[in-house]
C-alpha cells in the first residue's frame, strides 16, 4: 500500500494530468477562433467562418469540464495540503483573485460570440472572440504564476515556521514568471494547433466525405500545421530559456533531465538512454558535447551543477530524464512534420488534395502525441520540484493532510473524471454526428429525413 504522502500525490497529480488536457484545449481553441474569423475578414472564404462556428461548438463543451475539474483542483488544494494553502493565502493569493476576473471576461465575451455573434458587425464578433482568448490566456498564466512560485519562491521570509516580511507583488513577479507563463502559453497554441490539424486529416481520410467537404478540411489542416508549427518553433526557442533559468535557479532539475550527476564544464546534452543511480552516468543515452553547458550559460566551457552537489535525499526522481527527453523528442517531431507537410504542399501544389495517405495517418496521430507531450512537461515540472511542495521553503510531506480519507477521496474523485471523460466524449461524438460538417458548408442542400421514433 503506498503511504500518506504518495497517496495524497497520486490523487492530485491525477488529477492535474486530467485537468490538463481540458485547460490547454480551453486555452488554444479561442485562440484559433480568433484566427479562423480573422482569416474568414480577411479572405472572404465562408470556410474559415465555418471553422470558426464548429470549433466554438467543441469548446462550449470543452469549457465546462474544463470548469468543472479546474474547481475540483482547487478543492484538492485546501483538502490535500492544508500547509501549503495556509502559506499560499498569505503569500500568493492575488493570482488566484485575478483569475476571477479573467475568468468573467472569458465567460462574459463568450456568451456574447455564441448567442449574439449573427446580430453584431464582424469586427465587433472579431472583437468578442479575441477578448474570449484574452480571458482564457489570462486566466491560464495566473494560475501558472502560482506554480513559478512554487519553483522560485520569493516575496517572504520563513521565521520560526511562519511567513514574515510579506510583498505580495514580488512572489507574483517571481523569476521562474516569464519562462514559464511564456512556454505554457506557447505550447498550448502549439498543441491545440496540432489536434485540430488531426481532427482535419481524418477528416480527409474519410472516403464519406464529398469532395467539397475534404476542401474545407483541407484548409483546416493547412491553417492548423501553420499554427502548430509556428508556435512549435517559438515553444522550442521558450525551452532554451527555461533551460537557463533552470541552471541558475532549480540545478537540480537540469541535472535530472540530462542525467548529469558530476558538476562540470563542457557537459554534454544526453539524448535518450536510462539514468543509473548506482553507476552515475546515463545507460545506452547519446552524448552530444559541450550542449549542455551551451544551452545553460551560452558557453561551451560553462560550469552546470551536477546531482552530487546536493544531498541525496533532496534529488527529484531519476526517471524524469525520460519524461523530458519524451515531452523534447514529440516536440520536435511534431515542428518537423509541419515544415514536412508545407513542403509537400508547396512541391505537389497543382494537386488538390497532395498529401499521400501515410502524413495524412501521421498527421492524425500528431494530435494524440501533443497531449502527451504536454501532460509529459507538467510531470517534469511538478515532479522535478521533489521533495518540495515550495523549492527549498517546504516539503511536501510537510504540508500533506493528516486525513485518514485521502483513499477515499481518490476513489470519489475517479469516478468523477472517468464520468466527465466519457460524457463529454459522448456529448462531442453525438453532437458533430447529428449536426455533420455538410450541414453547414452547404446549408441550402435538402438533406435526407431522419426516422422519428415515436412513444
């Protein structure tokens, strides 16, 4: 039976994992909204406006799970970790009250694109949507603020057990801020970029659809490569920045990701391979010289602390180095399939639908693959923090709850993500089949009746 402490972390890192994907969609698809509708006033081409109304349908779900397990996260604060939210509220409160209102300007523009977006002029529906994005841009950093504070704390100092010296402003403006809100803003585009250019290519795998419809998700996918691939590259750039914040403010969790225990000069990036506790060194990993030490100080020669400059009993878990190099390796891959996919559209562009069946099936498995990536970042990021809940200001198994119901808790809260999961599923599913795309690219087309079925 796993103990207090790793169970009160499994039930909450459960259910980060699971609130992730809804927050990161909720984050990416105004976003793209916002693009399709800028493309549709600049264009004229009625499938970008299309884009835009189906895309809108899916977050209107999307939206209230998202809601829904983001309240359960906060629930799971006060109940798991009553240390860490007693400290929080005095400390770092004001992201947390600031979100409040970056959610009602979310909700509140929301409201207005979906039920009042045919009655006002396109700039001002333009308008409502970026505002939707703003909100839900907003809404995502402040929370990730609270997170930066966790792995840079500032603001406060500790006295015989208890905060003193309070400046709310400066745990907010904390140095893990800028890498942080920056590579989740971009790597939230960059995801929801490339699940809605899956969703596009089954699209056009589909031998149902009519050669108008594989028109309009064609489009779709082009305009969503274009985006994954364009914020991919600015994700990859917001990466090296973070690398360097690490080795300045968190050496531990650099050293793990690269398996580097020995602090050195000319250390080597490792690519691939298991970290060895025992032998030190990473097993079967590639070694490319001098790149870590680049990467970190922008010096081929710079010094990066290595794991045995630090007690043994404060070393994140070793395994990470494979999260991180899963969450870098499907980054990568994926910003290589969409410059592949422009090139072959660029090569092969007198052909209407140029892309071979086999990047089309790739394309479709680039939307999976980001979430994991995603959710592979965010164990890093939390679990590359241990043993502390705040880096080096209190440990996690300090701040736990002594309740003897955390099992239950977690059985409860299963329950709950497994009926969100499959409902929303269902709901999306039912929805699209009932309302399919032809509904909407060709409304004036007489559609066949659907049987009734009478009491």
């Amino acid at each position: 039976m796993p103990d207090h402490v790793h169970l009160a972390r499994a039930l909450f890192g459960t259910s980060m994992g699971f609130h992730i994907i809804y927050a990161t969609l909720g984050v990416g698809i105004p976003f793209m909204v916002t693009i399709a509708e800028v493309t549709y006033a600049l264009t004229g081409d009625s499938d970008y406006a299309v884009m835009a109304k189906r895309w809108t349908r899916g977050f209107t779900v999307l939206l209230a799970v998202s809601i829904t397990t983001g309240t359960t996260v906060a629930l799971q604060l006060s109940l798991l970790w009553p240390k860490f939210m007693q400290l929080v509220g005095q400390v770092i409160a004001l992201p947390f009250l600031l979100e409040i209102f970056a959610f009602f300007l979310e909700a509140l523009f929301m409201s207005i694109y979906v039920y009042a977006a045919d009655r006002i002029p396109r700039r001002w529906r333009i308008v409502s949507v970026l505002l939707v994005a703003i909100g839900a841009a907003s809404s995502a950093l402040l929370i990730t603020d609270a997170n930066a504070f966790m792995n840079a704390p500032q603001g406060f100092r500790m006295v015989n057990g208890k905060a003193v010296d309070i400046h709310p402003w400066q745990a907010v403006f904390n140095p893990a801020l800028p890498t942080s809100d920056f590579h989740v803003l971009m790597t939230a585009y960059m995801s929801v970029g490339f699940i809605t250019a899956a969703v596009a290519a089954y699209g056009l795998l589909k031998k149902s659809h009519t050669d108008r419809e594989r028109q309009h998700q064609y489009k779709s996918l082009m305009l969503s490569l274009a985006l994954g691939g364009v914020f991919g590259m600015i994700a990859a750039i917001s990466g090296d920045r973070a690398a360097k914040h690490l080795a300045a403010y968190q050496p531990e969790k650099l050293a793990v990701a690269e398996g580097l225990f020995n602090t050195q000069s000319h250390a080597p990036l490792v690519i691939g391979g298991w970290v060895s506790g025992s032998r030190q060194d990473v097993i079967g990993g590639i070694k490319v010289p001098d790149f870590l030490s680049w990467l970190a100080t922008d010096r081929v020669d710079g010094v990066v602390k290595g794991l045995n400059d630090f007690p043994r009993d404060t070393w994140p878990p070793l395994f990470l180095h494979l999260f991180f190099d899963g969450m870098v390796g499907i980054g990568t891959m994926l910003i290589f399939l969409a410059i592949f996919a422009w090139l072959v559209k660029t090569i092969r562009r007198r052909e209407q639908f140029p892309f071979p069946k086999w990047l089309l099936c790739a394309t479709v498995v680039s939307g999976p693959l980001a979430v994991i990536a995603i959710e592979l970042g965010w164990i890093y990021a939390c679990m590359g923090r241990q043993p502390w809940i705040i880096y080096h200001v209190m440990r996690t198994a300090d701040a736990v709850t002594s309740s003897p119901y955390v099992g239950w808790m977690f059985f409860l809260f299963i329950m709950l993500y497994l009926m969100l999961a499959i409902g929303s599923i269902t709901v999306l599913r039912s929805y699209f089949s009932r309302h399919p795309l032809s509904d909407d690219i060709e409304p004036n087309t007489p559609k066949p009746r659907r049987a009734v079925w009478l009491p």
